[in-house]
C-alpha cells in the first residue's frame, strides 16, 4: 500500500484502507474514516482482472490528455485515430469524456447505437479496422446534460474497459476529458498493470493554457505515465491567400466586403501570389510556448499543429484531413508529428514484427 493512498486526515500509523485490518487496528481508534474502512470491500479491485483479461489483445494504449479545455484535444484524438487506421492498424478509439463526448461527431458517428453480443459490447465502426466507443451513442437526446458524480464516471469507464469487445488491436487512443480529475486518475489505475504506452498532452502556445498543462505534465509524472510527447495545437492560422476574407473600412467605421474584388485583383494583376499561404498568430506565443515548457520539463515537444480552417470544417464533417488536399496546411503537420511519434516509440517495428 503506497502512502498516497492512505487518506489525508488518518491516524498516524494507518493500515491503509485496503488493509484487512482496516477500521479494526488499534491504530484506527478515533480515526473519521474508521467505521467507512471497517466495512469497505478488501483486497485486489476484481475488476481490474476483467480489464487486463479484455486489455490483453491491445499491443499499445495511449491516453490523450489536456490540462485546458477548447485547446483541439478530440481534434487531436480524432485525426490520430484516422492516421493510424490509414496505416493498416487495427485501431480503437475509446471517448471517456463523459460530460463532453464530441468523438461521434468528429467522426461522423453522430445517431449510432452501441450493440450488444455474446462476447460484449460491440464498438461503432467506421472502418473495419476503426471502432470506436462513446457515452454519446448511449444517450437517447444529444443535447441531454450528462450530470454524474466521480463515483458513476468511473463506473462506466472501468464498463468500457472490461466490456467492450475490441478483438485484436495494434492501437487503443484515449480521449480524456481536460483536467486531473476522477477520469484521469480511474482510467490510470485501470489500465497500469495492463501497460499504459504513455500520454500525448495537447496544449495551445499562450500562458493560459500552459499553466494548466503543466499540471498535467506533472500528474503524468506522479502516477507513473510517460509523456509520450506535447503538441501546440493553433500555433498561428494559416491558410491559402484565396480563403482569407477581406473587408474595407469606410470612414463611417462600415465594413464592406471586398473578397471578390481583391481575389480578381491578384489574380490579373500578381498571381504569383496565388500560392501563398497567409499567418498570422492568434494566441500570444512570447513566453516560449509549448517547446519551451518542454524543454523545462523534459519532456518531448512532437510539434506544432497551425489553426487551420479546412481542419475545423473536417472535424464538424466528420472525416479524415488525410483524405484530400484541402487540409493540405496542417495534415502535413499532423503528419509529421504521428510520424515523428511513431519512430520514437518504435511502434510501427513493434506492430509490424508481432504481425510478422
């Protein structure tokens, strides 16, 4: 029993709440947890069996993680699960936002239902090596709030694992929710003894965010999960000079569009400008953004990941930016970050060696 998991407010010399002489020792005479320990269940949670027996046909888990929300984790997870899928593995794409599942919408699974068969729950899939499985595709109203305590979260996190029948798999994403809260913290313990391959945390370039995601640097640090890397996520908005809008200012203070004017001024007048790509910072990246706080964390930085407009419209359409050329700005990013990924893990060599 590690310290850590002996309550704050015990008497010195606490068994441990798993102990058999929980709530019984003499050391638990007028401690507040005493009669809660006495009667709590002991020894080994029988799920986490369940879990390693179902989790024992999944080679490599990776837990996608934020410190803040709105930062294009989901975004992340989504793209990451279509790239591996494109590679010929066999994915899994597990959504334990349980308050906020945006997962069957980025992957165009808005309205499906989880079946049940004999060996389980069956995940929604999109490809025949793609499954994924969501809180979002058991709710009968999308827009019915999800307002659940940290006990019933947890539940349903440890039913997905030991539940779900994903068959044989080279890859299980997690998408958590942002934060270092119950999920985090259930889905760690359920998954450690079966080998958690590590975290990939999504952040955004400015301070704000940074903040938060090095907590979730050092969480990682303190239950034991490697950070597999950090990506900065809207590292500036980039685009093809065509797909930008332009307005003109009167000197009422009006704006008037002018998109087409211009579009056909370059076109006759500079197109040797056509091929441009426009950038522009969003978010204030002076302190050093997300490279930095790697560098004093150290931890490795994958890369960064611009805002891109066309990532955007395939995240609501719910399709790969891998598809076609009109992510053409940041699926190069994406991908050279899965790949960058890929070869510091030797994940491709492992998967490809087992199936050898």
């Amino acid at each position: 029993m590690e310290n850590s998991e002996i309550p704050e407010n015990a008497n010195e010399n606490c068994p441990g709440p798993e102990s058999e002489s929980a709530g019984k020792s003499d050391a638990c005479q007028g401690c507040p947890n005493q009669s809660i320990c006495a009667t709590a269940p002991k020894g080994p949670d029988p799920d986490l069996i369940s879990i390693a027996e179902r989790m024992a046909t999944v080679k490599h888990k990776i837990l996608v993680l934020s410190g803040k929300g709105g930062v294009g984790k989901s975004t992340f997870s989504a793209q990451l699960a279509f790239a591996l899928a494109a590679m010929d593995f066999q994915v899994g794409l597990l959504d334990i936002d349980i308050c906020g599942p945006s997962i069957p919408k980025m992957l165009g699974l808005e309205g499906q239902d989880v079946h049940q068969s004999n060996l389980g729950w069956s995940p929604v899939y999109i490809e025949s090596n793609l499954g994924v499985m969501s809180i979002g595709f058991m709710l009968p109203n999308p827009d019915e709030a999800v307002i659940w305590r940290g006990p019933r979260k947890n539940g349903l996190i440890k039913q997905f694992l030991k539940d779900v029948y994903w068959g044989e798999l080279d890859f299980l994403v997690v998408d958590a929710p942002p934060g270092t809260s119950d999920e985090h913290i259930s889905i760690v313990q359920c998954l450690k003894a079966t080998g958690i391959d590590g975290a990939i945390i999504v952040t955004t370039p400015q301070q704000v965010s940074l903040i938060d995601v090095r907590k979730e640097v050092s969480f990682c640090k303190t239950v034991g999960v490697e950070v597999l890397g950090v990506v900065e996520n809207m590292s500036s908005l980039c685009q093809p000079l065509l797909d930008m809008k332009f307005l003109k200012t009167t000197e009422a203070g009006e704006q008037t569009d002018v998109t087409e004017w211009v579009g056909e001024y370059i076109r006759e007048k500079a197109p040797e400008l056509l091929n441009l790509i426009t950038y522009s910072e969003v978010f204030d990246s002076s302190g050093g953004g997300a490279a930095k706080m790697c560098r004093e964390m150290d931890v490795p930085f994958l890369g960064k990941v611009p805002l891109d407009p066309q990532l955007c419209k395939a995240a609501e359409e719910g399709r790969s930016c891998f598809g076609d050329q009109k992510c053409g700005v940041s699926a190069s990013a994406l991908k050279k970050i899965i790949e960058k990924l890929i070869q510091n893990q030797g994940f491709s060599t492992m998967s490809i060696d087992a199936k050898a």
